[in-house]
C-alpha cells in the first residue's frame, strides 16, 4: 500500500471535496481518499499493483482539478 498527498490548489469546498472523493474512491486499488478542504489536497491510500499515480492524477483531472504536486 502506497500513501501519497497530493496538493490540489483550486480546492475550496464541499462540492470539491466530494467530486475529487467520489472519482478516486471508485477505482480498482483506491483504499482510501481523503480531500483536505483546509489545506487544499488529498490524501490517496493505493495499492501499487492495480493503479499507479498517472491514473489518479487523470482521474483528478476529469473532475477538472489540477495536481500542483505529485
Ligand atoms: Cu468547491
């Protein structure tokens, strides 16, 4: 299991964090993901075998969020 946070600056709310949860939280391998409204990111438990960080990223991104960091 791999722990990763991301910093996703255009965060700013409910509707945020629930977008970027609700997209990640789905996927094959997501244990947890966490949105940080305070500190604009999140948190990502994964396993490594069945998803890597590019595709959590592109699925950041299809909510229209863009990772600052990685
Ligand atoms: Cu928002």
């Amino acid at each position: 299991m791999t722990d990763i946070t991301l910093s996703i600056p255009d965060i700013s709310c409910d509707h945020c964090k629930n977008s970027i949860e609700g997209a990640l939280k789905p996927l094959d391998g997501i244990e947890t993901a966490t949105v940080s409204i305070g500190d604009r990111s999140v948190a990502v438990k994964f396993d490594d075998s069945q998803i890597n960080l590019s595709a959590i990223v592109e699925a950041i991104d299809g909510q229209g969020y863009e990772v600052a960091q990685a």
